[in-house]
C-alpha cells in the first residue's frame, strides 16, 4: 500500500466534500452544542477553487490505492497587528482528514509532511493547528509530529 500526496484539483471537489462532510459529521456528534447540520455542499466549490489556486492557501490531497483517502487545508494567517509580537509568518492547518477506512495507516503522516514542506516553501516560519479539546486523539496525533502546545482557549456561554 502506497500513499502519496499531490495539490487537489479541481475534479476532486466533489471527493473533497465527502471527507469534508465526513469531518463535519464528527464535529457535530462530539459538539452539537457547537456544530449544526446544514443543506448544500460541505464547503462551496468556489471557496475550495480559490483555497487550491491561492496564493497563499493550499489543499493537498493523500491518494491511496488510485483514489484520494485524505486532505489538507493551509491558509496563511495575517501577521498579528500587536507591535509587542515577534514578527512570525504562520500557515494555518485549518482541516485535516483522512477517509475512516484509511486511518492508523500513515495518511496523515504524508499529509502532514506535505503541509509542512508546502509551508517552508511559503516561507512560513510556524505552521499552527487548532484541536477542539474532545478530539484527544488529534492532539496526540499532532503532537507526536513535533506540534507543542502553545494556546489553551476556554469558553464561557453566557
């Protein structure tokens, strides 16, 4: 079993949406609080196009067995607008997925090493992540990679 990793294109979009929808099913069943079903497609073919096209933004695909079983999105993150912040030019991970049937075996591993070296071609000086603290396998999954904890962000519902 190969896995390789290539830019999305745009014949891939309607792939795309199913590991989209796939994600979205298992935010919304760990936090309905949070995630909401809705009608249309996952993300809008438009947003993914221009997310594939950049300049700045990424989708890169892992194929598997001729068919594509992962993605990753990188968008780069504006610089922060503080003058006390160390200038740092950040990619942001913003999905990554990989098809149930393809985990623990090593997709998300070449996705992840796919995003980053698309990051230093960006010049990126950190690629960041964000886990929604009930996806504990994520987190471990990330920080065996090398990602360390930088930000814990709590919430109050008033």
């Amino acid at each position: 079993m190969s896995v390789t990793t290539r830019p999305a294109r745009r014949d891939d979009y309607e792939t795309l949406c199913t590991l989209f929808d796939e994600l979205d099913e298992f935010h919304r069943q760990a936090r309905p609080d949070f995630f909401r079903p809705f009608d249309g497609p996952a993300r809008p073919r438009e947003q993914v196009e221009r997310w594939c096209e950049g300049p700045g933004s990424a989708v890169l695909v892992a194929e598997g067995d001729g068919e594509v079983v992962g993605l990753a999105v990188l968008l780069t993150r504006m610089p922060m607008a503080f003058a006390g912040a160390v200038p740092r030019h950040v990619i942001e991970l913003d999905n990554l997925v990989v098809r149930g049937d393809w985990r623990s075996r090593q997709v998300g591993h070449h996705l992840l090493e796919a995003a980053t070296q698309w990051s230093r071609e960006q010049r990126a000086t950190h690629v960041e992540v964000s886990v929604h603290a009930f996806n504990r396998d994520a987190r471990r999954f990330y920080e065996r990679f090398g990602f360390l904890p930088s930000i814990d962000r709590l919430m109050l519902a008033v």
